[in-house]
C-alpha cells in the first residue's frame, strides 16, 4: 500500500519508558501499521502487551525513540505542541474507564462545549452542535444540563464519544472502550460507534484484549505481543486461521461468533464508505 492511501501510518516506531533510577523499558520495538480512511484497525494483545504505548504514541503523550508516525501524510512524530492542539481536530480519544475520563464537576453541556470553544466556535454556535452531538449518541436532550455522575457507565461512554467525535476527527483513539461494560450495554456501545462511523466514514484504532469485541468491530487486525507485532491481516484470516502462535493461544479461549453474518456487514460498510467517497 503506498503512502497517501494510509490515513494513519507507523514506521518501525520504538517507544521506550525512562524513570530515574530504573533501568529503561523497551515498550515498543520496531511496530508498523496503517489505517486508512473509514476503517476500524483492531489491536489485540494481552495486558501490557504495549497496546496503550501505542495510543499514547500517536497523541504525542509519549516521545517516540525512534521511528516515524504519518497522519495523512504528513509526519506528526515530533510535533511542536501547537501544532498538536490542531492535531486535535482530526484525532481523538475514547478511554476505558468511564468513570474517570469526564470532569466530574463539569455539566454535560460544558464537557461537549468545550472542544469546540477551544477551537475558536462561538457559545451560540456550540451549544446548537451539543443538541445535535447528544442527539448522535442517542441520550436525552436535557442530559444537557446534568453532571456525569447522574448516567450509568454506558451512557457515560456515550458522552465521551460525543465529545470525540465533536469536532468531526478522522480518527478515533478506542482505548478498550467497553472493557468496562456489562456484556449488553457493550453491544450497544460498538453498534453506535459502528452507526458513527458509517454516517460519518470516520476511522478507528480500535484497542482490545476482548475477541469477541475485537471481532465484531474491526475490518482489520494486529496482534501485539511484549512490545512487537506477531501477525495482521483481515480479520476473518487472523481470527479463523492465525497463523502465529501467540495468536493461536489468545484466540483459542474466545467464543466463536457469526463470522458469515458479521463479514456481510463489514461488506455493506465498506460499500458505504466506498460510496461516500465518489
Ligand atoms: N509510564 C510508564 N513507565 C514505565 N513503564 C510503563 C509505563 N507505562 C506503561 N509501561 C509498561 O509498558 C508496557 C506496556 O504497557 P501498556 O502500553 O499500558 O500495555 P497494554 O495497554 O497492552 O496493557 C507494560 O509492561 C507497562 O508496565
Ligand atoms: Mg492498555
């Protein structure tokens, strides 16, 4: 694949953790990936595989030892941090704990204003975008007015991903953002991101020690394993025929899902996103 058709693309990216008095920590060794526009690109591995590391990487909250990052080809592996504020309207971020990742003391409101006012929207003009935001991810409209602590974790991650996809990125950090779901409000949650990103073609680098979730999300899939990848591929290849070891084992233990039912319906997403771009 040439390099103007990836969207997002890391080129034998090293990330190593220093702390004083410690021996560093190779995080991340020699890691290479792309996602390209509209696609869901899953990341699979065990805890402290270095999945995060790699998240962290792409939104500069890590410095990279070596190796290059490209976002629409453009190299963003060292960017200055204005630049990264900028940055900010094409990449976001969806963690995994609901429970920490929005202000507390903030109304919904203010926690959905706030990207837009940063980058420069008027109050009238946010505001307006919040009803339709909240209206997106599918809450009430006087959610509004409420505090975070008022909404079940679900709906709490339903606010995170409202305020990612505020200002229209093209790609969205998913740090396992149903790992602290029950099993049906996950399923919720995947459907309105995949909902998301059909009306919307945005891409997701979609983390997760889950199978079965990676699964049912990703078009395609890379396995990391201590800090390297082991295997990519399709994900009907990787999950049905892994050929790495590792992978072999960490795929063992996981339900067996749909496969035909969920292939027909990456199909279908492909040809929307396919059409939205002629
Ligand atoms: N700030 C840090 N300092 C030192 N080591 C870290 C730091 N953050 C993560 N690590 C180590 O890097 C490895 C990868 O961590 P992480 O990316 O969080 O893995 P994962 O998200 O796959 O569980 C782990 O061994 C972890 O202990
Ligand atoms: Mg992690």
């Amino acid at each position: 694949m040439t390099a103007h058709e990836a969207l997002l693309r890391a080129d034998d990216l090293e990330v190593e953790y220093r702390s004083r008095g410690r021996k560093s920590f190779t995080a991340l060794k020699g890691v290479s990936l792309d996602i390209r526009p509209g696609e869901t690109l899953g990341l699979v591995g065990e805890s402290g595989s270095g999945k995060t590391t790699i998240g962290r990487a792409i939104l500069g909250l890590v410095p990279v030892t070596s190796g290059t990052i490209t976002f629409d080809g453009r190299d963003i592996t060292r960017i200055a941090p204005a630049e990264r504020r900028g940055l900010a309207r094409d990449i976001q971020v969806v963690f995994q704990d609901p429970y920490t990742s929005l202000n507390p003391s903030m109304t919904v409101a203010d926690i959905l204003a706030e990207p837009l006012l940063v980058q420069g929207w008027t109050r009238k003009d946010a505001y307006a975008r919040i009803r339709d935001l909240l209206d997106r991810v599918h809450l009430p409209a006087d959610a509004d007015r409420r505090l975070p602590r008022e909404f079940s974790g679900g709906q709490r991650q339903r606010i995170a991903i409202a305020r990612a996809i505020a200002l229209n990125p093209r790609l969205i950090i998913c740090d396992e953002p149903v790992s602290a779901l029950d099993l049906t409000t996950q399923a919720r949650v995947l459907d309105l991101l995949i909902e998301i990103q059909e009306s919307t073609g945005v891409a997701y680098l979609f983390v997760s020690h889950d199978l079965g979730v990676i699964r049912h999300i990703s078009h395609r899939v890379t396995v990391l394993y201590r800090g390297e990848i082991v295997e990519e591929g399709e994900v009907d290849q990787v999950t049905a025929r892994p050929s790495h070891p590792y992978t072999q084992r960490l795929f063992m233990s996981a339900p067996v899902a749909d496969v035909a039912q969920q292939r027909k319906r990456r199909e279908e997403r492909r040809l929307l996103a396919a059409g939205r771009e002629n």
